[in-house]
C-alpha cells in the first residue's frame, strides 16, 4: 500500500489507517476541490455513505431578524476514517461519486485524529 498524501487543507490529519478505497482523498485517487464545511454525521446510509447536517444563520430582510436554518449533505466517508453517529466532522466538495454524492469527509473538526 502506498503512503497516505496530504489533501492541502488545514486542520485535517492524515489518518493512521490505510485503506483500498479509490474515493479516499488520502489513499486513493480523488481530490478535493471547492467548499470545506464542518458540522455533523446524523446516520450512516448505503455501504460508506452517510449524511451530514450543518447548522447555520439567514438574515431575512422582510421581518429584519435572523433564522436558524439547516441543510443535509450525503457524503462518502472512507474506510480509514474512524467516524460515528453524532460526530462533528470536515468534509470537502470533490467530483460526484454517486448521484447524490459529491463531498467526502476528511476528518474529525477540532483537530482529533481519526
């Protein structure tokens, strides 16, 4: 197996585990491009695919005052990635992997290592 590479965006720790997976940002060939985003995995999907919730603010300017708004994401998590249920984690925009899936998660938020 070939060493892990850096995927080039900080705060995310390249995992001690290898893995075979091709869509692995650190073992296999996908890169990633465009939006890094952090919130949380709420429940793992098909075969390494779960879905990520992330929480943030909208200014409407007809009522003047801010809500509180969420969006879910389906992402790939790699097998050498230790990640559960609950967990805040780092996930990056890549190519599209599946129909409904163009972001891979790249790591626990914080600085953990995963």
């Amino acid at each position: 197996m070939k060493g892990a590479k850096n995927v080039g965006v900080p705060g995310v720790v390249i995992p001690s585990k290898s893995c075979d997976d091709d869509n692995c940002p650190f073992h296999g060939t996908l890169r990633v491009r465009g939006m890094i985003l952090e919130g949380t995995i709420v429940k793992f999907r098909a075969n390494g695919t779960a879905i990520f919730e992330r929480e943030y603010i909208y200014y409407d300017k007809k009522y003047k005052r801010y809500e509180r708004r969420r969006s879910r994401i389906h992402v790939h998590v790699p097998p050498c990635l230790n990640v559960k249920e609950g967990d805040r984690v780092i996930i990056g925009e890549t190519r599209p992997i599946a129909k409904s899936v163009a972001f891979v998660v790249l790591g626990k938020a914080g600085g953990q290592s995963a």
